[in-house]
C-alpha cells in the first residue's frame, strides 16, 4: 500500500525525538532545520568554485557546481508542484497519504537538488577517475578466489576477505557515496533521514563485486555509499522501512531535476566558450533528431525556440533569447511528462524498485533529453580544450595523492603515535604533510578510529582504511582552483 506519510521521518541519528509532533507545522520545523545546516554548511559555499563542466573556469557566466544546483533546486520544486497538481485534480493525494506533506516534500526536494552534487571531486568524473586509478595501481583489487591459496586458517581467510573488501572500497570513489560521508561523517549535519535518503541516488556498496541482477541493474548501477557508511544507511533504510538495493521514492525526483537542469546547460556554456555558435548548435541538435515533423518536440521545443531568437530585433540578444525559450520550452516539456512518469509508476516508485530514471523511457520527452546530450558528448567533452583541462585535472589528482601517499606508508602504531602528538621524530615529512590535513577530516578519522579495539586482529586493517578514507576526503573536497594551487605550491612549479 502506498502511504508517504511512512516514508517522512523527522528523525535523526543523534537525538532521536520520542515523541511525533502534535500537529503538522511542528513537523515542518524540523525540515526547516535541515535546511538551515545545508544552506549554511561549507559543502555548500564549496560549490561556488567547482566549475560544472569547464574546469578552472574564471567567467563567472559559465556555471559553476552551485548555479547548476540552484538551477537544478528550481526544476526540483516545479516537478513535486506539477505531481501534486496530477494528483489533486485526481482526487489522489489522501489515497497516497500526501495531502498535508506538499511543504515538506517539496523542502526535502529542493535540498536534495542542493546538494546532489557536494560529493563530486575537482575537475568532476575526471577527478573520480584519477582518485579510483591511483588506489587501484597502489592497492589493486583482487577477487576472494586469489586469498584461498594464501591460507587455510579460518582466521587468515576472513583477514583477506576484509583486505579485499577494503581494496574494493576504496578503489570505488564516487561523487554519490562521498555526498553521504560528507554530510554524515565528515560534517555531521545530523539531518534527518528522510533527507539523507533523498541523495542516496544508487544502492550498490562501492565494495560489492557480485554480478548484478537485471532487476537492479540501474539501481546498482554505480557505488551509492562506502563501507564507513553502511551500518548509518542500514540504520536509515530500516528507518523509512526500505528494502535493501531500493531507493527512496523522493531521489527520482531529483534525479530527473539534474537530468533536465544539465542538458540544456552543457550547451549554453559551450555558446558562452565559443566552442560553436547557436546556429551551429541549431544545426546539431536537428541532425540529431532526423525528420523534423510539424508538432513534434523538435519543432514545438528546438525549431520554436530558435526561430523566436532569430526574430528578436536586437541581434546581441540572439544567444540569450534562445536559450531562454529553449530553456522554458523544454521545461514545460519534461517536467510534466517526469510528473506523469512518477504518477503512472507510483507503486514501484514508492517501493524503490522502479529500475530506470523517470525520464527513461521511449516517448519523445526521452527523445529529446538524449540528443541534447549526444552533442553535448559529441562537440563539447570531446573538445581539445576541454580534454587538455580534465588531462591536467588527471594529473593534478594524481599528484596530490602522490605527494600525500607517505601518510598512507606509515605503520599504524606510528600514525597514531603521530596523530595523538601532532608529530612524529622520525616521520619528518608525514609530520608536515599530516599538519596540512583539516580539523574535521582528522576528527572523522579519529571518530571512526574510537569505534575499533586495538587488540583486535582487524584493528590494522580497519585503521589503513580510515587513514586511506581520511586523505581521500581531503583532496575530493578541495575545490578545482584549490587543488591547482596546492598542486602547484608542493611541486614547486612556481
């Protein structure tokens, strides 16, 4: 049965609150709070110097991580506004338990659209790709199968699973799992679960290595959270009653809020670039399509929005104009047919089970989206001025991690001894390097560290993952400009 009001928590990890609210606007307050710890928190304000395709971008018109955010909050709100519109005219919302929770859904989505992307490294995927490639040449991530031949001992073989499970972890960085981490872990916002889950967008541990089922292969598609996070996210899935490997209803939501938010602006960008004109993108985008018929999205959506730019008398306008009536034009587009989506597929949505994104599908809204981003791949990531940034970006991550890495070298008895004194005789250069890590990403180190027993056979193990964890959050939470001159500053290169 489909009832949201199960699937609202105002509950948080710390303090849990015994007693529900008397009455609805109580209830309310306590997502208005987590709106104030994540519109004030410093992931947020990071943002603003996280380029969102143009690396070490200086034109403040380009977007950064926080307009797209922003931008992507507004399409958030507008889509839980046109479900509860559906559903109203429907005379849905009490069958599905909505009726009184139109303030906190819309709230939890918008944060959500927030903060979708406050796990993302410097220089994005690329800067994923260098995090997840350095760990995996220093650590490598071997199959259980390879540990039988090391040892027969009961002991020793549930030691090397647990190495690699770890390895596997840790060479699985991704934006998603370290947006959980951050806000749970690193910053401890405490928000309520309800809110967390809103962002838990996959459902795949980034350690599982097991073959994925056809059933929750998008779901699992890439890691959701890592194994630092897995007893808070089972705490929280029990919490709004989720089945493991499905997701909370509201993420479909935002998911389709960034997939509309993001097409379109890819492409203003590039205008912005120079990297090809509007009537260059115009030309593009029709290739793309194919036959153009007279109705269709092409022509109601593109051709539309195109030729009301072209007759604006102001010719400075040209590229403004477009790309406002191509951004309204598509919106009122999408946005409707992701409404839709959620409300004909609300029993698998609501369960989590849905396996495809809401504006995945065969119908010509899908259409549309997919050739924004074909020559979005086509004519902009493949541009060699983009690829020399995100090689740069490459190199950057790199060698950051390069020079942080005699951290990771030191035996665990050592690292502590350094972290407990502030330094280290005999580690000169750990010392230094140890003296640059932030306060709040030390404490979370030493939080997860005060939950093992030393005495324990694992204690070594579970310590170099914390540690491996503890330089990971540092350098993925720099910002693009951040990790370039650090990078620069270290290797001398002034």
């Amino acid at each position: 049965m489909v009832d949201f009001h199960k699937k609202i928590s105002y509950q948080r990890q710390t303090k849990p609150t015994k007693d529900l609210p008397n009455d609805s606007y109580s209830l309310i307050r306590y997502f208005e709070s987590d709106r104030g710890r994540i519109l004030n928190s410093a992931a947020i304000r990071r943002l603003q110097q996280k380029t969102q395709v143009f690396p070490l971008e200086r034109n403040a018109v380009v977007r950064s991580r926080l307009t797209h955010s922003l931008e992507v909050q507004q399409v958030g709100r507008y889509i839980v506004k046109e479900i509860y519109q559906r559903l109203s005219n429907n005379h849905q919302l009490i069958a599905y338990g909505l009726e009184d929770l139109a303030v906190i859904v819309e709230s939890l989505v918008e944060m959500a659209c927030l903060m979708h992307d406050i796990g993302n490294p410097p220089f994005g995927h690329f800067g994923e790709i260098a995090i997840n490639n350095w760990f995996n040449n220093k650590l490598g991530v071997e199959s259980s199968t390879q540990y039988t031949a090391l040892s027969y001992q009961p002991e020793q073989l549930q030691l090397n699973e647990l190495r690699r499970k770890i390895r596997q972890d840790l060479c699985n960085f991704d934006g998603n799992a370290q947006a959980i981490r951050l806000v749970q872990s690193i910053l401890k916002l405490n928000l309520t679960y309800s809110q967390i889950a809103c962002i838990l967008k996959y459902t795949k541990p980034a350690y599982w290595f097991e073959p994925i089922a056809d059933n929750y292969r998008y779901l699992m598609k890439k890691p959701g959270y890592y194994l630092s996070e897995e007893p808070f996210v089972k705490t929280l899935m029990t919490t709004l009653d989720m089945v493991p490997f499905h997701r909370y209803p509201l993420t479909y939501i935002v998911e389709a809020a960034d997939d509309i938010s993001y097409c379109i602006a890819d492409l203003e960008d590039a205008v912005e670039k120079r990297i090809f004109t509007v009537d260059q993108l115009y030309q593009y985008l029709w290739q793309e399509w194919g036959q153009v018929k007279k109705g269709d999205l092409f022509d109601s959506v593109i051709k539309a929005a195109y030729q009301s730019a072209m007759n604006n008398e102001n010719r400075g306008m040209v590229v403004d104009q477009f790309f406002m009536y191509l951004r309204v034009n598509t919106i009122n587009s999408l946005v409707p047919h992701a409404a839709e989506r959620f409300i004909e597929n609300i029993e698998s949505v609501y369960a989590g089970s849905f396996n495809q994104a809401l504006l995945e599908d065969r119908d010509a809204e899908c259409r549309l989206l997919e050739i924004f981003k074909r020559v979005a791949i086509k004519y902009i990531f493949n541009h060699d001025s983009i690829e020399i940034i995100e090689l740069q970006g490459y190199r950057i991550i790199s060698g950051l991690l390069d020079i942080y890495s005699p951290l990771l070298q030191m035996p665990s008895r050592d690292f502590l001894k350094l972290i407990k004194k502030d330094s280290h005789s005999d580690y000169m250069i750990e010392t230094r390097l140890f003296h640059k890590l932030p306060e709040k990403h030390r404490q979370a180190y030493l939080n997860a560290i005060d939950e093992l027993n030393i005495y324990d056979l694992e204690f070594d193990i579970w310590e170099f993952y914390y540690r491996a964890r503890l330089i990971q959050d540092y350098i993925s939470g720099m910002t693009d400009h951040f990790a370039y001159d650090e990078y620069r500053k270290l290797m001398v290169c002034d």
